[in-house]
C-alpha cells in the first residue's frame, strides 16, 4: 500500500483534564493521558464513561474545564476545532448524499487554496487507499454501509491531520463486515504510521486494532495497557470483567514464596503470581478458555457438573456447577462434547487465572 499520503503524526498529551456540564454533572474527572505519535490509541468502556467527551475534547468539539490538552507538542487547550489539525471519522458517516464519492473526499480541500487538480489527484489517491478508487463517480446511496464507512475515512485521511479520531466507527455495520472494515483501518493505520484516537465500547473491536487501550470508568480511567496486558493482568474486578469475559472466583492464599502464591479453592491447590498479595482471602479472574475439562473426575482438580452446553459452531460452550460457584468455560472439541449432567474435573490452565489486586 502507498505512503505516499504519510502524515505527520503527534503525540497527543491530558495533563489533569476535567469537563463538567452545568453545575456538577462531571462527565471526564481529572485523567492523566499520553498518547504516542504513530499508534493507535482505544478508548474504550460504557456508556457514560467519558470516552466520547474525551474524544471531542481532542477534536475541539468540547472544551476541557480544567487542566491543559497538547497535539504535537503545541497547547490547544483553547483553540477552535478548525485550528487543531485533526480529523474525525463519524459514526454516521455524515456523507453529503448529492455529492458523489470524490466530491465527498475533495469537500475538506476545497478549502485549502489547492489547484482543481492537485485536490482531485489527492481525493483519487485517498480513495486509492481504502480500496474505493473505481467508485468515485457514485453516489453513497449506491454503496453499502462498509464502503460509505471507508469513504468516510478517506476524506479524513486526504486532510493529513496531526491526529485522525474515530467516534464508534463500526457500530452500523453487521458483525462479518465490522471484522473486515476494522482490518483496514488498522493496515492503513499502520502503513501510514497515523496517531488514531479510537472510541468503542466493543471489546473485541478493542482488542484487534489497539496498540494501547485506556479503559475508562465513572469518568476516570481504570487502567492503561496493551491488549494482552489488559487481558491478562487486569487491574482490578471492572477491568477483568469488562475485557472479555472472566470468571470470578473468591479463593485463599495460603502461603507466599517470594512472588508466588498457592492458593486454595474448595481444596484444588493452583500456584500463580502473587500480584503484590498476601495470606488470606482474595479474588481470582479466570478467563473461560483457560480452564480445562477433563471427563476422568479422578484426580486434583474440582470436581464439577455440566449444567449447560450450547454449540455455537466454532466451539462449545458450557456453564458449570462447582463448589465455588456456578462458572463458565468454552472449548474448541465440537464433535466429542460433554453431555449436560456429566461429572468431570476442572483445572486451571498453566497460563490460567491472576489474583485481582485490592482495589
């Protein structure tokens, strides 16, 4: 793919960043953020969590009430959407329907002082890059969601920005066509090496295109990680819980050996990192894939009963009646499944569950 178009990425940086609507509705609480040029950045959690507040005060579409914003260095704290340098990709599109394709994509540089040519050769160019360069002479109404997405973020691309934002970009598009469109973005992201702000409350959207997720929380933000990070070493019950799916189970610490901890839970023994914990009660996440099944009840792990299983055609999918309480696992054998009422043995895998830290 062309780099032609490579722009020149900036760090995005909040230092103590509030916004408050009317009296005391606080919709971002004094958040710490950095962001690096040339990454792809998620901000990602539930509604009302002030991911898309934070967005727009990149953007410039709302004002921060406390505290200080920089792109690239530079304080924009106070300076207008247009004099911010960065573009954003809507959740709607927000196409002009009379408008055909590369009139759509040229609208933003019709404003730059270009020649006719020259902004007809970017648009061309744009559109080269998200695979649409035959569809210049259409109208929207005569492309599919996916393409009417792409060409949305051609017209953000052909400006340049220090910064390209995307609001929730995938949210009108069925599940096939999400996975595909969200390939291309993050290719393209790569290939121009774009900073890209990203905001989604999808999880697994998250996780496939990020380099870093920051996942926020009654305004604030919860932790700031890799995918894997997030994933594996989540820092507290929100985070596990809202990062994929996680079991939560209350167990004990029985003894620590300087970084590890056994612990105990209805007796089946499990050895792991102590995450900064001592003796006594605590709180496991374990991740469905993570906990293995065996149909020989005998040995050292729980002995439970299939209560449910579903097929959903790439894996089975089983809830589990335990002695710590009802848990939930998946697998991938599909043509052997366990039968609903079957006693079997459950462990943990060697890369299993983490102790979740105090809050």
């Amino acid at each position: 793919m062309t780099e032609t178009m490579n722009n020149k990425a900036a760090s995005v940086s909040f230092r103590n960043v509030t916004k408050v609507y009317g009296k005391d509705v606080v919709a971002v609480d004094n958040i710490d953020l950095e962001i690096e040029p040339g990454k792809l950045v998620t901000l990602l959690g539930p509604s009302g969590c002030g991911k898309t507040t934070t967005l727009r005060m990149i953007a410039g579409l709302e004002m921060s009430t406390k505290g200080s914003i920089t792109i690239g260095g530079v304080d924009v704290t106070r300076l207008p959407a247009t004099d911010r340098d960065v573009s954003m990709v809507f959740q709607s599109y927000a196409l002009f329907p009379h408008m055909t394709v590369i009139e759509n994509v040229s609208y933003g540089l019709k404003f730059s002082g270009h020649p006719k040519s020259d902004i007809r050769n970017a648009a061309l160019e744009g559109l080269g890059l998200v695979g649409l360069a035959d569809f210049a002479d259409r109208l929207p109404s005569e492309l599919s969601g996916g393409q009417q997405q792409r060409v949305a973020v051609a017209r953000a691309l052909v400006l340049k920005p220090q910064v390209l934002l995307f609001d929730e970009p995938l949210s009108n598009l069925d599940a096939k066509l999400r996975r595909q469109v969200r390939e291309e973005i993050r290719e393209i992201q790569q290939n121009l090496g774009l900073t890209v702000v990203y905001v989604t409350h999808d999880q697994e959207e998250a996780l496939a295109v990020s380099d870093t997720i920051v996942v926020m929380r009654n305004a604030g933000i919860a932790q700031i990680g890799t995918p894997r990070e997030l994933y594996d070493a989540p820092a507290d019950r929100f985070v596990a819980d809202f990062i994929g799916e996680a079991n939560l189970v209350e167990c004990a610490i029985t003894s620590v050996e300087g970084d590890t901890a056994e612990v105990d839970i209805a007796g089946y023994r499990y050895r792991l990192d102590t995450r900064g914990l001592d003796v006594g009660p605590a709180t496991m996440a374990v991740r469905p894939g993570r906990i293995v099944l065996n149909r020989d009840a005998a040995g050292d792990g729980l002995e439970v009963t299939v209560s449910k299983a579903t097929y959903v055609g790439s894996r089975m999918e089983y809830t589990l009646a335990t002695p710590v309480g009802e848990l939930f696992a998946v697998m991938d054998d599909v043509y052997d499944p366990l039968d609903v009422g079957q006693v079997v043995q459950l462990q943990f895998a060697d890369i299993g569950p983490v102790l979740l830290p105090e809050a």
